[in-house]
C-alpha cells in the first residue's frame, strides 16, 4: 500500500454567513462524515484536522496575509493514486457548496 498525503482546500470566498447550518444540520454533516471514515476502514490512516489561520514564513519572518484556502489535511492508503482518487470521490467535502476540492501527494518515505 502507498501511503498518501490529502489536503482539502475550501473557497470561503465562496461561503454565505446567512447559510450558516443550523446544529440539527451540523450533526447531519458530522453524522456523514463519521459514516466517511467508517466506510474508509484500513485505508484512513489519520483524518488529521481541519486548519485555520495559516500564514506564509520566510527568512524574514510572518507574512500575514490569507496565503491559500487550504482548509484541512488527512493521510490516506491505497493501492495508487487511482484508488486513492476513488475513495476520496466519496468524501463529504465534495458537495458543502464552497468550491472544494483535494491535493494528493505521494509519500515516499
């Protein structure tokens, strides 16, 4: 199995706060998302965690403007990229209305 670094980006330049869900919604996302990482099994290795407030480093310090829409990270298995593109079409992300989508890199070590 390869072993796969997944970063979720989120356009919350997309996102109405007038659309806000409401708790009953959110424990249905939540509910989506557990059912997600059952399904996932042996292949989920860590859904890591949801990221906010990043901010661009370099030699000379912080640079504190918004640097990307990253919005989470998670670390996935499969037998290639292929697989890992399947298991990751059947992500909650995909369909929450702000323009998401997912990098997949390869870990080779």
């Amino acid at each position: 199995m390869k072993k796969f670094f997944v970063f979720g980006y989120t356009n919350l330049d997309l996102h109405n706060e007038h659309d806000e869900p409401t708790q009953e919604d959110r424990m249905k996302i939540f509910a989506k998302w557990g059912e997600w990482q059952k399904d996932m099994g042996e292949f989920l290795i860590s859904m890591g965690s949801p990221l906010i407030n990043g901010v661009q480093i370099n030699q000379d310090g912080f640079k504190e403007e918004k640097v990307s829409n990253l919005s989470g990270y998670m670390i996935i298995q499969g037998e290639n990229k292929e697989h890992a593109f399947e298991l990751l079409k059947k992500s909650p992300l995909f369909g929450m209305g702000h323009g998401q989508n997912y990098e997949l890199f390869e870990c080779i070590m």
